[in-house]
C-alpha cells in the first residue's frame, strides 16, 4: 500500500504562495506585494497585487520612490491588501473573521481597511518597515482592534515550475 506524499503545501504556505505568485503582476520597478484573503473554510474569497488605479496607464504612472509627492508612487498606488479587499464580489459579510496572507506587512492606510471589512488575522512574510511610524501604527490598530498578526513561519524553499513537462 502507498503512502500518502508528505512534501505537500501545508495551507499556509499555499495561501502565501498565492499571495507571491500575484505580486508577481505589480509592475512596479523595486516593491511588489500580493495579497490572498481566505475565509475559515480554506476557501479562497480574492487576490490582489499593488499597482496603478484602474484606468491610469501603467507607462504613465510615477514609479518613482524619491522626488516630490506628485513626481512619486505613494500619493498614487493602490496597495495589495486594498486591491485585494475592493475584487471581492461577494458579501461583505464574508469577509468578517478571514484572513489575509500578504508578504509585507500592511502600512497604517491597509490596516484601517482590513480592521474595516472584518478580517480578523494577518498572514505576513516580511516585517521591512516595522521601524516606520506607519508600521508601528498599524500595529497600535490591530492591537486595540483585535486583530491577529504573525509572521510565517516558512520551513522550506517552494518552488513553482510553470513550464511544460
């Protein structure tokens, strides 16, 4: 009798690989995020990636990281998290006590979001900028809020070959 594989994806890790594989869309030059939301029963309810708003052509768009605010992404780029959370057509009932994998932690205006459509835990790779006072109060937020943070734990290298066998 055979063994049932044991190398699979535990749910986190396929969660978080979905969020990375749609941070792969971003066109952004130097920061791509994706995000997965997931509901209790492991089921998938939207993806997102950062990027231009819709309608704003992304050759037109400032990809820039320094210069004035205009000259900029900041002012301009739909987050992961945001992107994520605005493609979910169903009720918004359902998003309330999901989660939502994601690969950067999520800046103060994400966490105002997701605190907001009823996601109940954070999912996140890499803490990058937990030194910034954007970090530090999304933190605040989903401490008093209480929301579930953690960072995941990853125990081996997945790799995805999506060419033809």
């Amino acid at each position: 009798m055979s063994k049932a594989r044991s190398n699979y994806l535990r749910w986190d890790e396929y969660f978080m690989a979905i969020a990375k594989l749609s941070a792969m869309r971003s066109k952004d030059p130097n920061t791509q995020v994706g995000a997965c939301i997931v509901d209790a029963n492991n089921r998938i309810l939207s993806i997102g990636y950062n990027g231009a708003p819709n309608g704003f052509h992304d050759d037109n768009f400032p990809w820039d990281r320094e210069g004035s605010m205009l000259e900029t992404k900041y002012a301009y780029v739909c987050h992961a998290e945001l992107n994520a959370i605005l493609n979910y057509r169903g009720s918004r009932k359902d998003l309330e006590g999901a989660k939502i994998y994601v690969d950067l932690f999520p800046c103060n205006e994400c966490a105002k979001l997701i605190i907001q459509s009823g996601i109940k835990e954070v999912i996140y790779l890499v803490d990058k900028y937990k030194d910034t006072d954007s970090v530090k109060i999304s933190k605040k937020l989903f401490d008093e809020c209480g929301v579930r943070y953690y960072p995941l734990e990853i125990d081996k290298k997945i790799d995805i070959n999506l060419t033809r066998s």
